[in-house]
C-alpha cells in the first residue's frame, strides 16, 4: 500500500501557513503517494480545496489522522493532535523541542519518528530543505516593510518642489538569511544601510547588497553558521560601538536568533534613550525574546513617546501564499529522495540530512542535543 500523507489544518492561533500547495501536491501524487487533507485547511493560505486535484478531503481531523502514515504540519502537533495519530506514523514539521518536553514524550510513547524542520543541517546538498532559510527571507523582507510603515519619514531620497528630502538610515542587526534579505529590501526602497554581524565572515555579504558594515572588532563565528555566545567583556565592546550607530538610525531590523535558544540581547535600554524622537525598532528576533531588552513580543509600543518597539511573531505567516509555497517545496525536497517506485516512504537513517533532523524514532528522542 503507498504511504498515506495527511494535511491537517494548522490550529495554532494566527498561523496562515499550511504545508502542501498545489504544485508541490502533484509532485507528491506523481511520486505514488495517497494524499489526503483536511476540508478547508488551506483557505488561510488562499488556496481552495479544488486547487489540490487528486487530493482527498476529509473534514474531521481524527478521521484524517487515524490512517495517516505520514503526517506535514507546519507549527508542532498538540497532545491532543498526537492522541490522534496512530502508532508508528512519521510526523515532519517545526517542532520546536527545547518547548514542548511533553510532546516528545507523547511522540517516544507511541513510537512516532519525527523530522524537526528546524534541525535541518545547514550543509550544501540540504540547502533546498532549509526550511529555516526560505521562511527568514520572508521575515527578512516583511520586516523592512514593518519599518517603513511604522517610522514617520521616507525612505528613498525625494527632490521634491517643497525641497530635498534625506533618506533613511536603517541599521540591521544580523546578517543571516533574514539580515541579508532585510538589506536589500530596504535599498530597494532607497534608504541608507548600515549592518552588523558577530560574524565578521558576512561583512563581504553585506557590502555586496550595498550596505555598510559596521565593524566592532568582535569576532564570533561559531557552528553551522550560527555566531557563538559572546563573552562578557565581548559584549560590552560590541555595545559601545553599536551605540554610536543605533543613536543615529531611524530603522533598526533586527534579527539575531539563534534556534532553540533565547535570543541575544544587543540593543540596551540606555542605547534606546539615546535614539533619536520617532525612530523604531523591528525586533525579528521577538520568538526568542528579542534582541531588544524593552521588546514586548507580540506587542508594538512607544516607549516613554519616543522610539517605537515592535515585537512581531510568525512573521513569515504574513505572506502565506508564498510562505506556504516555499515550505511545502522544502518539505517535499526533504522527503523525495525515500519514496519507492510503489509510493513508499522509506527513510534511510544514515543519511546525513536524516540523522540530522530526526528527533524522535522507535520510543526515544535521537537527537543528541534534546536526549542530553
């Protein structure tokens, strides 16, 4: 019998992303897989059910788990979704680990493997799976826009009858996927860029988008390219040459994040107070608590009248259309290369992207950071 994959519909409130569209359901159908998806579950994406051709829909999501071999989500499956799902199923989706221990425990107890999307390797032959990579961009680019709606002037430079006006200076902190998108968004619009990394590998990244890196002589470069933790005397270094420029940005994107961790706090109280009157702040990194210690995630407030702090979460859901396109592209990259010619799911655990991202197989949690 081929693999039965299911679609639910994400229950996770304010999530618009779903993790199949149709071009990536008629590869999945082509490849022999029997697909079924949850009446109506794409709607918040903007897809319709009769876009998914071949593709069963079953309204009640226990009638849909209950024979389900394969499971796509995009946010990670509720006790509740869990209690559904048969013994042995695979589930693949953001599982989000270091905050749902309940969850692997559930997943270990009825033997169900599970892909976490985040865990991912960031090596050359994944980069296609990266789901943390296409979902960045989005946020990358999403927030410039958040900035520019936010702050009270211009972007571009304008000659205008009433006179010239000055372009934005918008400074990004970070520069990893959602950095460098960020970067060449907001000169699209016309602003002034400044960028700073830990990583002083990305400074040729960012004058490539022509930007200007800020240099801080603090170098952290780390694993899997992700920057390392900074040491104490590090960080206030990185904090004195940060100020300078923050105190003369209108814009700051920030978007340091590192998965499965608390967010690093660069942008300081004292260094908000010292920003000039009307300029914001779009703290990308609100998941992880945010890069900013005022950051409020979820929230958008001025502090004391002066700088607006914006904590927006699931950024990447803004844009579901394209959001859930890329996603489900990253999913089915992922999972491809194991179907059989007769429409099976057979994973190979010795596969490098594989053992990278399986969290829990056969009653244990595998991945070695989350078992420690």
């Amino acid at each position: 019998m081929p693999t039965r994959l299911v679609i639910p519909d994400e229950i996770t409130p304010g999530e618009r992303r779903i993790a199949l569209e149709p071009g990536v359901a008629k590869k999945l159908n082509a490849a022999g897989l029997n697909i079924a998806m949850q009446q109506g579950a794409a709607l918040s994406s903007y897809f319709k059910d009769e876009d998914f051709a071949d593709v069963e829909t079953v309204a009640d999501a226990a009638e849909l788990y209950k024979d389900a071999d394969l499971v796509f989500k995009v946010m990670p499956p509720t006790l509740d979704e869990l209690k559904q799902m048969k013994d042995g199923c695979t589930v693949v989706g953001f599982m989000i680990p270091s905050r749902n221990a309940e969850m692997m425990a559930l997943m270990c107890e009825k033997k169900i493997t599970s892909l976490a999307m985040e865990l991912v390797p960031r090596i050359t032959r994944a980069q296609s799976m990266d789901a943390l990579s296409s979902q960045a961009s989005i946020a990358g680019y999403m927030g410039v826009l958040m900035g520019a709606q936010l702050a009270p002037v211009f972007f571009p430079m304008l000659t205008t009858a009433a006179g010239t006006i000055r372009p934005a200076k918008v400074l990004i902190i970070g520069v990893g996927v959602a950095g460098l998108q960020a970067i060449a968004t907001a000169k699209r619009l016309g602003a002034i860029v400044e960028a700073y990394d830990v990583r002083s590998a990305t400074r040729e990244q960012v004058e490539s988008l022509g930007g200007k890196f800020i240099d801080t002589g603090v170098s952290a470069e780390g694993e899997g390219g992700y920057a390392r933790e900074l040491t104490d005397e590090e960080k206030q270094q990185q904090q004195d040459v940060l100020a300078k420029h923050i105190s003369m940005a209108d814009v700051i994107i920030s978007t340091a994040a590192i998965p499965g961790r608390p967010s690093p706090k660069i942008i300081s109280k004292a260094m908000v107070e010292e920003m000039k009157v009307g300029s914001v702040i779009v703290d990308l990194a609100s998941e992880g608590g945010g890069n900013c210690e005022l950051t409020k995630p979820g929230e958008t407030f001025e502090h004391k009248g002066s700088v607006t702090i914006h904590g927006p979460l699931n950024v990447a859901g803004e844009l579901p259309i394209h959001a859930s396109e890329m996603y489900a592209k990253n999913l089915f990259n992922l999972v491809s290369p194991f179907i059989s010619d007769q429409g099976d799911l057979e994973l190979d655990f010795d596969d490098d992207v594989i053992a990278g991202c399986v969290l829990t197989r056969d009653g244990a949690i595998v991945h070695e950071h989350y078992r420690k």
